[in-house]
C-alpha cells in the first residue's frame, strides 16, 4: 500500500527575484513529487515557473553528487577518486593552512553566489572568511548596476508594492523578459489588462516572449534605453504631461533637467534606439496620458557599460509624470531595503577579519592569472573556496577564467550538486544539499515576503549543506565564531529577532510574513531615500563609488542629468555586431542545465541573426557561424529570426561549454571590464565578428 502523499511548504531558492511560495508532494521520506506555488501567497498567487515545477527531475537526478571526491587526473578532466568526509576535509584544513603560513590568508579566497538565495546558506561562507581573515568579494555578476542607477535616484532599494501592477492602468516592463524569467510579473500585468483594460509595455533588444504578449513591444539597440527615456521625459515637458507640481515638491532640479533634455528630441532618440520616431511619440503619449502607469525596470540594466545611467535615466520617467502618486503607478527594481537585515551573525560582521583587500567576482579570470590592477600588493590566489556558483561556464573571458583554473599551484575545494564545469577543475569536490534538504530563511527581492524554507526531506547519505561544510572547515582551521557552533534554526531566530521581526517559531506557523511598507512610505510620499529627501535627476555619482570598486571610481565623464551615455562596446568594421547573451525560459543560469526536460526543451545553443543580417554574410537557419572578438572564438549554428535591429544577434542563456562545437562557452567573448561606477558583469555588452563556420 502507498504512503499517504504529505505537503511541505518552501520557497524557492534559486537567483530569481521571484522567490515563490512553494507547495511540495513529500511522496517519502527521501523523494518528492510535484511542486507548486502557493495560491495563498498574494505575490506567487499559485503561479511558479516550468523549471521549478519539475523540480523532482533535479533532486532525484541520478548524477547528483553523494560522495566526496579527490581529484587523480589533469585539472579539468573530471578524473577523481571516492574519499571520506574527514579525508576530504582534512585535506582541504591542510592545504590552506600551509597557503596561510606561506602567503598570508588574503591568498585564500572564498567565492560564491547566487546558487542559492537563502541567507544562511548563501551568505555563510563570510563569516568563514572573516574569521580567517580571506580576500573579500565584491559580488558583481548580477545586480550592482541596476541597483546602483535605481538607488542614485531614489536613495533606496525599495519600490511600489509589485502587486499593485494588478491595480495600473499602463504596466511598462523595461529591461527584463518575465515570461523567461518571472514569471509572476506576468501574472499581476495580465491581470490589470483583464480587468481594468490595461496596456502592457515590453521594452527589450528582441521581440522575446514578453514582447509577444505585450500590446506595445519597443525593440532597442543594446545599451540605448537612456536615449529613450530622455526622448519620453522630453515629450512630456513639450506635451505638458510633466507633473511640475509633483517635481517642485519631490525632485531636486527639475528646472536644470527641462533645460537639459531640450535638444533630447524623438528624432535624436530614433536615431541612436533604432526605434522609429513614431514609435516614441506612442510610448511617450500612452504614459503620459495615464497617471497609474507602473514602471517595471529588470536586470538587464545592470549588464552593459552604460547600465547605471540607463537605469536612472529610465527611473526618472516616472519621476518627471508623477506617476509616483497614484497607486498603481510608480515603479519598482528591487526591495532589499525593506528587510533591514541584521547579517552580523550570519556573515560573522563581528570578526576580526573583515578589513581584506576585496576582488571582483566578475574579474576571476584576471585575478587568477596574476593581473596587478586586482591583486594590487596582495599574494597570488593560492587557495579557492566555492559554493553556489560555476564561474568555469558563466564568469566572462572564460579563457582567463579556465586558464587560472587550470594552475596546478592553485588548490580549488568546491562544495557543489553536480560535477560542474568547475567542480571538475576542483583538487577536492564536496556533495551538497538541495534546498528541500535543509532549513533556510529567504526575502523576496521582486516582492514583499519574508519566507522560512524547512527541511522536507532527507538529502541522499553523503551530502551536506553549506552551513555544515562551513562550520566542519572552521574547526579544522582554527576559525573561531559562535555562529559555528549553531544550527541554521538557531541562526534564523536570532537574525530574525536582531532585524526586528518575530522568531521562527511565528514564521513556521505563518510560512511567511509579508512585510511590504504602507502606501505612502513605498510610493515615497513622505519623501525619498536621500538625505533631502528629494529623488535625484542630478545624481552624485561619486557617492556610488566607494574606493576600491572598479578601476577608477565613478568615471568623470558620467553625465550630470539622465542622458544616453554612449559607453557600450560599439560596433566596428571588424566586429559589426553587438551580441546579448539574454536568458532562456528553461535555463537559470548554469542551474536547470542538467535537468533532461529543460535541455531537451531548449535543444542546442542557437545564435539569433536577423534575416537581412544572414542574407548579407550568405548564412543560412541552422548553419554552422563562428562568433569571434579579441577574447575568443565560439562555433555555434544559427537560428535566424526576424524579432532583431540589424547589427544585434541574441545567444539566448548561459549553455555548458560542452554544448558549444569547441567546447567553451559563449563567455569566452564576455568582457571582465567593470562596469561603471562599481563594477558589474558585462554579459549584455559585447561586439563581435559572425561569419559561416
């Protein structure tokens, strides 16, 4: 007879701000069934995305890791041999005391990411490093532009109640792809078009899947968006759709912005977006004829050169329509500021070692070939520890990033589900957990909740989760923290508590707490986050350059006012085409690369060329191109699709090297330059050569 199927309750772990409110089919003590998103979630609403939905294909896959490994080939030739926990263990305490007492502590260095998104999980490995004494990292791949042009206008990482899309009338989704990515954006849109009648924007560089929902799809030039935003804001001061009264109480200088955006005509605009004029003036007449318009602004501001200005530029529409006051209208990124963590316990804020030189995670290829201008006068890296990221298939300039890899003076112990990319670089590999394996505690960075994540079954005999890792590594290695010696139930309850909200006992029993500020703080009509409290059209970009992000600080020549920062990899003769690497529905990341319905979904890594694009180079759909700049060379078939400006093609997702014809990836053309003004990854900002392989 079957056991009875049982319900946990999680939240999903993975780099999407989505976060949703998961309903699991506990089918045994060590398996489980389908996963589905909460319906009493007011954000998840009962939608998740197809990926998590099969999450049973993941969790139970047959090549999850359950045995320590040594490695007893080459670097990088998945040569291992099985070991014991303690050997594994030992070894790793060994070699990086001995790195310790030979190059000093900075040359070890933990790096992670966005594996997982819970706090305890994730953000752990710092209060390993602290304790130590090891490099610090500055998180770059992801957020740091966006978050950085958002945070310039507004002074805070907070933003309208994302379910009050459901309440606008205009809902414009700029720089982000929901229907690949998340999905719950789309459910509170197509809600407002159903019942309010409310027009949905898409503004992206391809007619991706959200344009084909949209009823009004602006397909840009990669990098252009602060080109159009200023035409937007100069047709409302023509038009008098600018809230003067709104700006007067609540901007800083909307008189020197008017002055400013008065030669940023549609015609300009058109010129540089490679939209039409027309299609400017309709954009431009639709927000600005409807007050509850909600700006939607995602995460593909934050990887180009010029992905701050974009996003403040585009931030300031709103400011200048004062859709801020109306509910239903506004705009929202982000909203890490709400939660008002208090990470000391977790991330170890209290231990000594917390002054080390910081490198960029973006710039891992550099810093492990020896590059001076991050190192600066610090030791080579020698020792590396990873959780939760798989640089060796999506870091940028994956030869430098392979070559450093590949160092036989480098010791590299990656604690990991899979045999990655990078795992098979590793001299030691650990077996981790899943996030249904373990207890974690999450924020929604696209919502409003905070959400616990228990354990709901037992991880397959032989893994274990970040915390333990961490907390086994510590003893070994003299570390000393309290924080080792507490289970992660521990460690939730008292950073729930040190952050001013209940314990976990009340955040069992609710599953989660929705902590979304009221109207008039999240619309900021009690002022923004500034000083002022007045939102910024001039920002001061220097105050977003702290010393020792990026190369130079804030560059000089950042513009005073929203404007179109011309900084993008441009275009040449030799290499005519500007290439984004945008995401896939059924990839996140390296994560999903594995699972048999996402790759037999997503097939093969294509490139996206424009029909007259193909016709000029004689390459034809499904013909073999190679993609090439000073970084690298990457062999491909092409996928030709009308849904393109000419002079962009599309690599969709991050594949495994081993998918591509040569075997290395599409981010061995990416760029490790930082983005401006502290740093980020350039994933969306890339020129390159095609031509028929």
């Amino acid at each position: 007879m079957n056991a009875p199927v049982t319900v946990a309750y999680s939240a999903c772990p993975h780099d999407c701000p989505s976060t949703c409110a998961l309903e699991v089919d506990v089918l045994a003590p060590d398996r489980i069934g389908r996963v589905r998103g909460s319906k009493d979630n007011s954000y998840t609403d009962g939608v998740i995305c197809a990926k998590v939905a099969r999450y049973a294909e993941r969790i139970h896959h047959p090549d999850r890791l359950t045995k320590p490994m040594i490695r007893t080939g080459p670097k990088g030739s998945g040569q291992f041999r099985e070991a014991s926990w303690d050997e594994a263990l030992d070894l790793v305490a060994e070699k990086f005391l001995a790195i310790e007492a030979e190059h000093g502590a900075e040359a070890i260095w933990p790096y992670y990411y966005a594996g997982t998104m819970g706090l305890v999980m994730r953000d752990g490995i710092n209060r390993l490093r602290h304790a130590k004494g090891y490099s610090r990292m500055h998180g770059t791949f992801c957020t740091t532009m966006a978050f950085t042009g958002y945070i310039a206008g507004t002074g805070l990482l907070a933003g309208v109640d994302p379910r009050e899309m459901a309440k606008s009338d205009c809902v414009v989704i700029w720089g982000t792809n929901p229907v690949n990515t998340q999905v719950n954006v789309m459910t509170h849109a197509i809600k407002a078009r159903k019942e309010r009648g409310a027009k949905i924007v898409a503004i992206d560089v391809y007619r991706n899947g959200t344009i084909d929902q949209a009823d009004m799809g602006l397909i840009l030039k990669p990098g252009t968006d602060g080109a159009l935003a200023c035409a937007v804001m100069h047709i409302a001061f023509r038009d008098g759709h600018a809230d003067r009264d709104y700006m007067a109480k609540y901007t800083d200088d909307p008189a020197g912005l008017e002055a400013h955006l008065a030669d940023r005509t549609p015609e300009w605009a058109a010129e540089i977006t490679g939209l039409g004029v027309e299609e400017i003036e309709a954009f431009a007449k639709l927000v600005g004829e409807t007050p509850r318009t909600f700006f939607r602004l995602g995460y593909g501001f934050t990887r180009g050169r010029n992905g701050s200005v974009n996003m403040h530029a585009a931030l300031c529409v709103p400011a200048v329509l004062g859709s801020w006051r109306h509910e239903g209208g506004g705009a929202f990124h982000n909203n890490g500021a709400i939660y008002h963590w208090d990470r000391g316990l977790i991330e170890g804020l209290d231990a000594p070692g917390r002054h080390t030189r910081i490198l960029d995670q973006s710039r891992i290829g550099p810093v492990l070939t020896g590059d001076r201008r991050d190192l600066g006068d610090g030791p080579p890296i020698m020792g590396l520890f990873m959780q939760n990221t798989n640089p060796a298939m999506v870091a940028p300039e994956l030869n430098k990033v392979h070559a450093g890899l590949a160092r036989e003076d480098l010791f590299t112990c990656v604690h990991e589900q899979f045999l990655t990319e990078t795992a098979q670089f590793a001299d030691v590999v650990l077996p981790a957990t899943m996030f249904l394996e373990h207890t974690d505690l999450y924020q929604g960075g696209g919502h409003q909740h905070i959400l616990l994540g228990p354990k709901a079954v037992d991880a397959p005999e032989g893994c274990r989760s970040n915390h333990e890792v961490i907390c086994a590594l510590a003893e070994r290695l003299g570390a000393e923290h309290r924080g080792f010696a507490m289970g992660p139930e521990e460690i939730i309850d008292e950073t729930l508590k040190n952050s001013g909200w209940p314990g976990i006992d009340e955040l069992r029993e609710k599953r989660w707490f929705d902590v979304q500020p009221d109207f008039e703080t999240a619309h900021y009509l009690n002022g923004f986050g500034h000083p002022d409290g007045r939102f910024r059209f001039r920002p001061d970009w220097s105050e977003c350059a702290p010393k020792g992000f990026g190369p130079d600080g804030a560059p000089g020549d950042m513009p005073a006012f929203p404007d179109y920062w011309g900084r993008e990899d441009r275009a040449t003769p030799e290499k005519p085409f500007r290439m984004s690497t945008s995401p896939a529905r059924n990839f996140l990341n390296s994560s999903f690369t594995e699972t048999p319905t996402s790759k037999k979904r997503e097939n093969r890594p294509t490139v996206k060329i424009g029909p007259a694009d193909a016709g000029k180079l004689g390459i034809a759909d499904g013909q073999l191109v190679r993609l090439s700049n000073e970084r690298g060379t990457v062999r491909l078939h092409a996928e030709v699709f009308d849904g393109l400006r000419p002079g962009v093609i599309i690599v969709e997702s991050v594949w495994p090297n081993a998918a591509f014809v040569d075997g290395l990836g599409i981010n061995a053309l990416t760029s490790a330059e930082p983005g401006a003004p502290v740093g980020g990854g350039l994933f969306h900002d890339t020129a390159v050569a095609v031509e028929a392989a």
